[in-house]
C-alpha cells in the first residue's frame, strides 16, 4: 500500500534537491545489463538449439539469472548439475563461468560433443592459470569458495592454486617461496575488496606478481563506476540480478560502500516492497551484467505508477566489446551455410 504524502521538510545543508522538492526521480545506470561475454553465451545456447534441434544439454546454469535459465528451457535447454547427467552422444554446453579440464575429460568420456561459452575473459584467466603453474609460481587465486569460476580455475593448476577469499582469509596463506607468488582473481569481485586483498597480500609478500593485465572483466568494474556516482546521489538503490549472480550481489554492496541510504536486490519488479520508498526522493536502477533489458524496463515500470516517471541516465562509460560465437558452433554454422549454397 502507497503511503500518505508528506509536508515537505525544510531544507538541510547536503540534502538531496528531489528530496527536499518532493520530486520524485530514477537515476538509471548507464552501462547496465549484458555483457559480452554474457550475451555470447545465452545466444550460443540459443543458436544450438535452432541448429541442432531439442533438447541440447548445459552445464550449470548457463549464467546466474532466473529468467534468463527458465526462457531457455523453455525453448528446450536442459540443465544439469555433472557432466555424467547428459545421456551419451549428446550435445553439452559449457557455461560462461568456465569449466575445469577435468570436465572436458568427463565430456570425452561421455562421447559428448561441446560448445564451449565460457567468457573469453574468463579464459584469460584460466590461460593464466597455467602459465605461472608451469613457471611453478604458487598462485593465490582472489575469489569466493564454491562459485563456479573458481572452481574451474583452480582446476587449471590445483597443486598450485590457494584460494585467498577477501582481505579477511590473508592470513591464512602459506606458500612454498615468498619470491615466487602471484595474485589472480575471479573476475566479478568488487574492484575495491581485491584491491584490498592485494594490499594485504603484499604486505607479506613485496614481491607478489600481478597478472600482466587486471583479471576483473570491464563489465564488472564499469557497472561499480555507475554505481559509485550513482550511490552519492540516490536514497535507494535497486539492483536487478538474481542472488547467485556474484557481480550483482557487489553492487548491493558498493551502492551501500558509495552512500546509499539503503540498496536492495530483485529479480522481478514484483520482489520490490513499497516500504522501501518511504521518504525516497531518488531512486537509483541498475542490473547486473546477466540481467536481460526487459527485467529493467519492468522494474521501471513499476516505478512509474508510483510516482516516479522522471528517468535520468547516469552514463559511466561507454561498452562496444563483442565477442565471436564459440569456435563449435561457428563451425557447425559455416558449414551448414556452404552446403546450403552449393545445394
């Protein structure tokens, strides 16, 4: 239930200019939403099934959003938990988190054929992984324990791999020769924290190594940026993404870091509580990097038939990275295409 309009108060030194005018207004974050790699991976998933038919298999949900997983299946995808669950001479995709070797040996095994969407960006990583591992550094992996990204990247290099989660787990690491350690990160964390991380690391480590390039994706890092400005001006902030989705639960916690008087994630504009709003002149709307455009529009929507019609964008950088479609599928397109043509 909306509640009661209020007598405006007056003003106060720093106070918001659409809060103290009864204003109502949405800053709306600029980029938001889809990211390359993301975009990839829900339309290999996409393309497979036009041509290969139903069902084709995915491992794990092919990215962290409800809607996203549920319109799949839909169309005819199936998820699966272990690679063991997809029936032999089957179809699997691997998801944009990335797999560990020993999945793609289980594939083998399986006679399966894949299509492989982990994100470029993440198989930086992964090619990282093995690098240092073969140079016999001992690599302190930045990441949380169990998200699927980790788990495919520590099975690059496990007998070298520590999982290092957050500034707090520093002084738990031990390595073998203080000279020879480098640092590698999951790569949707919050800039700051892995900043942070690093800082703690170096002071018991001066001579840890960074990777050549920073391992948090462009698309994490930019929709923090929105966030940060984002967060200095809005009452409340409501971030679209489901609560798997690691990089949407960061920015929760950066619109909150940036000054946020409150900061909530929704999958669907349903989830929003009106209470939410109360004494709220601005409204901050951003959605994580696997959030298709259409779960924003209704949150705005929502929004609107509350009072709070007046849209700003608030654009923090511009995003034009596309990335090709999986090598497989590529394959299996092309010459599908050249038999067409020569039928």
């Amino acid at each position: 239930m909306t509640s009661s309009p209020r007598p405006t108060p007056a003003a106060t030194p720093g106070e918001d200019a659409s809060h103290r005018s009864g204003r109502r207004k949405v800053l709306l974050a600029a980029p938001r939403g889809y990211c390359a790699g993301v975009d990839r991976a829900v339309i290999a998933v996409e393309k497979a099934l036009e041509q290969y038919g139903a069902p084709v298999y995915v491992r794990h949900e092919i990215v962290h959003n409800k809607y996203v997983v549920k319109t799949l299946e839909k169309k005819g995808a199936i998820f699966v938990d272990e690679t063991e669950e997809v029936p032999e001479g089957n179809i699997v995709i691997f998801s944009a988190h990335g797999v560990a070797p020993v999945v793609h040996d289980e594939a083998k095994r399986g006679k399966l054929a894949t299509i492989d969407a982990t994100c470029p960006l993440v198989t930086k990583v992964h090619k990282e992984a093995v690098r240092y591992a073969k140079e016999d550094y001992d690599i302190l992996l930045i990441g949380h324990e169990g998200h699927e990204e980790v788990i495919g990247t520590s099975g690059e290099a496990p007998e070298h791999i520590t999982l290092v989660d957050g500034p707090d787990d520093v002084s738990n690491v031990e390595v073998r020769d203080p000279d020879k350690v480098v640092w590698l990160s999951q790569t949707t964390l919050s800039v700051d924290e892995t900043m942070e991380t690093v800082d703690a690391l170096k002071g018991r480590y001066p001579n840890l190594l960074s990777p050549p390039s920073d391992d948090i994706c462009y698309a994490t890092q930019n929709r923090q940026t929105a966030v940060k400005q984002m967060g200095a001006e809005a009452d409340l902030v409501i971030v679209v993404g489901s609560k798997n989705s690691s990089n949407s639960v960061r920015l929760v916690e950066v619109a909150l870091g940036a000054g946020a008087r409150d900061a909530h994630l929704v999958d669907y504009a349903e989830e929003i509580d009106e209470a939410w709003l109360e004494g709220v002149g601005t409204v901050g709307v951003t959605s994580g990097a696997s959030v298709p455009e259409v779960l924003v529009d209704g949150v705005l929507e929502w929004l609107a038939a509350r009072g709070y019609e007046d849209v700003e964008t608030l654009k923090a950088a511009e995003e034009s990275i596309h990335f090709s479609l999986p090598k497989e599928l590529r394959r299996d397109l092309r010459a599908e295409a050249k038999a067409a043509t020569e039928g």
